[in-house]
C-alpha cells in the first residue's frame, strides 16, 4: 500500500492566495469579514456579512476558456494551477515532456475538484431570465457550463489542458476533505499516482441565506463584523459565509521520490461516513465514530495527535456537538484544538483543502493557530485545550475535521514531513 | 445596424473593431466556434429585437453573411 504525500499547495483565500499570506494573516489575528449592504434588501435574511475573497486576476486566460467559468472555476483554476506549480509538476499532453513533467497520458492522475452547487450566480441569472421571459428564450449557451455541477472540475480540466480522469464530487462543506481522502484511497491502492484534489464555491446569497434559514449564521454584529465571536466561544452567535478555493496535489511515496520532489505532509489516513440520522443537526457521536475511524484508518494512538483542527464554524449547536465529539475521543490528552473559520469564515466545499493548507502552515512554522476572537470558551471541556491564542508547538500529527448538511463527517490525520 | 452589430461582438467576444469587416470569416479570422455563434444569435436578436432565422444563421460564415441575414429580417 503507497503512501500518500501532499507535495503542492494553491488557494484562493479572503486571507490572501499563497500559503505565506495565509499563515500571516492567520498568525496576527487578521479577518476580512465586511458588510455586504446588498444583502439588507433581501427580505429575511438576517445575515448582512461576508467574507470575500481579496482580488484575482485571470484575465490571462483566453476568452474560450473564461466564457464558462463562473468566480468558483476562475478561483478554482489558480488554486489548481498554483498548487501543480508548487509541486513543481505540468500538466503536459506531449509525450517527450522531460522527466520532471506530468504526463497526462499516462492515465496514472486524476483531478478531482467539486462544489457545493453550480455557480449560485449565474443560476439566479438564469432563473431570473427565465421567469422574465416566460421560458428559455435569450439564454446564453455557456450558462449552464457554469451552473452544471461539475463546473469547476470541467473549466479547471479545460484551463490546464488537463486530459484524464476526472471525477467531482460534491458533500457541501466536506467536499474538499472528502475529496482528498478519496485520493487517498485511490493512490494507496495504485490505481494513480497522483491527484489534483480540491473544492471552490462563489459568495452569494443564497448561501448564506441556506445558514441563515436554518438559524447558523451571525446576524448580531452586522454592523462591526469584525467583533463577531469566534468558534467555540461562549458569545458565538453563527457563521461568516466566505469564498475561495483550495487545491491540494497528493502523490504517491514512490512517485514523488521518483521525481525529487519535495513533501510537506503525508495524509495518515482518514474517513468520510454520512450519520443517516439527519440532515442538519450535527450529531457528536457521530463525529467522534468518524474521528476514530480516521485515527485507525492511520494506525496512530489519539496520545500522537498534537492538534485538532475542528469544522467549527461559530454555531450554537455545531461547535457545542463538535467540542463533545473531540473531547468524547481525546478527552484525557488534553490535545489542542482550533478552528480557522473565525478568521477565514466559512468558504464551503473550498474550506476542507484551505484548511489542511492552514495545517501543514502550523506544522512549517511550528505554531498553532488559536481560535479568533475568544473570550471565554464554551463549558464543559476541560479535558481539551481549545486555544483563545497562539500557542509555539512543534506539530507531528493534527486531525482535520470538516463535516456538512446532508449528515456528512470527514476527518483526515496528517503526518508533519518537513 | 452594422455599428450594433458589431459594437455587440467588440464587447461580448473581446473582438477588436478593426477585425470586424464583412469579409472576416467568423471561425478562421474572428476565433469564433460552434458555441460563440450559439451565442452570437442571442445577443443579435437581444440588441435588434427581432427573432432571427435560426435554420439561415447556421450556414453564415463571413461577418457580411450575418451583417445580410439581420438587413433581410428588419
């Protein structure tokens, strides 16, 4: 059985686009959260911040391949094409490309990239056409290129000349994580060597009208978003909807020793399951189950795990359930525990892959990221060290959580290799 | 009619005005393929406001083709 190695990184961030920026962001405290007045005008939704991307430019592609991406595939591509870059591979369709480039044709990779929808953008405007217009008429053909659900697999696989195996998957929030474990899965049993792995989802809306229906977004400090409370705090009143992407390249030992390239961490193991007991109400037995499983899917003792990175997005219920679950499983470590949503907010099926890219950050720098904005933690929990601030610890091993809507929980352990 | 035409084309296919002759043929000079002239069709019948004939529109295959297609419908 290969073991799998993560040897490239790319994001598109509302912390910044490169693993750097992110981690210094992350490091003083930042968050971008902002209000977003058009969202006043929607009547009931009671959320009135967000958490957009900073600025990307992919005005460089040709007009062939922008006319069907959607903000996700355009955040997509440059988390996709930045993280190849850092492994320091190209996507190649020739045949004699020199050994330190990927061929495609050799079938031995695959892209795996999804979201959370098609572009919640262009199916308003579609939608809002349509009822205009009483049916289809006037609507541009590359307007479902952007609303499909495998858009941004598809504009990503367009965007690189990428030719191969391709699948996309979708769980919401978990879709990232869940597509890297899948890769793990696939690479250990030989079928590839090496995958392009990731989420992307776009700010709209709908998506944080989705949390706010279902009473999980932050509607109390709509007019100073910076002071929103932080995950797991006692104050949290509910999440930020964020945007961006994040790629991860995964490759077999043999494959990236083959080449000489380098590794920043190797996925130990992990575990995606569905509860089956309800759609929205996170359930920490449930949790804790998926955390094990992972844990033994690695062959680690939980006494190794020197972090875990949680989901927690800033809810009442889903950081209270997801306390329970990790304290449940390493309540006599007193392990660390953080989550990086008060100061990225929440970017969906993109949030999984940016935050393994948080991770191997803390692992570089030998710092764990505290959650922002932490007063005083939720009670309970004495056996776990939620963090309020930055602690200097030099990390080998780190769970990462990220579960989603549908009954959806994944967690992954990474070892540090650097 | 031709200035709105080609206006339509300069903005939405990122074309330079000076590209935009009546003998241009739309895939080999101007880059256009099967889905821009899906397209294209929309946005023409968008700016003039009439419904063009799709079945005619399939067989243009210079700008000046398209320039008589909209002139015999107005």
């Amino acid at each position: 059985m290969s073991n799998v190695c993560i040897t490239g990184v790319g994001l598109v961030s509302s912390l910044g686009h490169t693993p750097d920026a992110l981690f210094d962001n992350l490091k003083n405290n930042k968050c971008f959260f902002q209000e977003e007045p058009s969202w006043k005008e929607l009547i009931g939704l009671n959320t009135h911040v967000s958490s957009p991307a900073q600025n990307y430019d992919v005005s460089h592609l040709p007009r062939h391949t922008r006319r069907s991406m959607s903000p996700m595939s355009k955040m997509g591509y440059l988390a996709a094409h930045n993280a190849l870059k850092d492994a320091g591979l190209t996507v190649s369709r020739e045949a004699n490309s020199t050994s330190k480039l990927y061929k495609t044709d050799s079938l031995k990779t695959l892209l795996m990239m999804g979201s959370t929808t098609g572009s919640p953008i262009f199916l308003e405007e579609y939608f809002t056409k349509m009822i205009k217009n009483g049916g289809p008429v006037g609507q541009l053909s590359t307007a479902f290129l952007k609303t499909m659900n495998h858009s941004v697999n598809a504009n990503v696989a367009l965007a690189l000349s990428y030719s191969g195996p391709s699948i996309s998957p979708s769980s919401a929030c978990s879709t990232s994580s869940q597509a890297a474990i899948m890769a793990m899965q696939f690479i250990r049993s030989g079928i590839y060597d090496v995958a392009i792995v990731g989420g992307a989802d776009e700010l709209h809306s709908t998506s944080a009208s989705v949390f706010d229906i279902a009473k999980a977004s932050s509607c109390h400090y709509n007019d100073r978003p910076q002071e929103i409370p932080g995950p797991f705090s006692k104050e949290r009143d509910g999440l930020v909807v964020s945007e961006g992407s994040g790629v991860l390249i995964l490759e077999s030992e043999d494959h990236v020793k083959k080449r000489g390239g380098k590794v920043y961490a190797q996925i130990l193991g992990g575990q995606y399951m569905c509860d089956g007991i309800h759609m929205t109400q996170p359930q920490s037995c449930q949790m804790a189950i998926t955390m094990e499983q992972a844990l033994r899917d690695a062959n680690i003792s939980k006494k190794d795990i020197g972090y875990v990175n949680a989901h927690a997005t800033g809810t009442k219920v889903g950081d209270y359930e997801e306390a329970k679950a990790i304290n449940s499983v390493f309540g006599e470590t007193n392990v660390a525990v953080s989550s990086l949503k008060g100061h990225l907010g929440h970017s969906l099926a993109a949030c999984g892959a940016i935050e393994i890219i948080g991770i191997i950050e803390m692992m570089k720098n030998k710092m764990l990221i505290g959650n922002r904005n932490v007063t005083e933690v939720l009670d309970g929990f004495s056996g776990i060290d939620i963090l309020k601030s930055n602690k200097q610890l030099k990390l080998n091993y780190a769970i990462s959580n990220n579960f989603a809507f549908g009954g959806m929980n994944t967690s992954l352990v990474l070892k540090n290799l650097m | 009619m031709i200035t709105d035409i080609n206006e339509t084309l300069c903005s939405e296919f990122e074309l330079p005005m000076e590209k935009l002759t009546e003998s241009a043929i739309l895939a080999d000079d101007l880059g256009l393929d099967s889905l821009d002239a899906v397209d294209m069709l929309v946005l023409l019948e968008d700016k003039v406001g009439i419904k063009l004939d799709a079945e005619k529109f399939q067989h243009v295959k210079t700008l000046g083709d398209v320039y008589k297609l909209v002139e015999e419908i107005i």
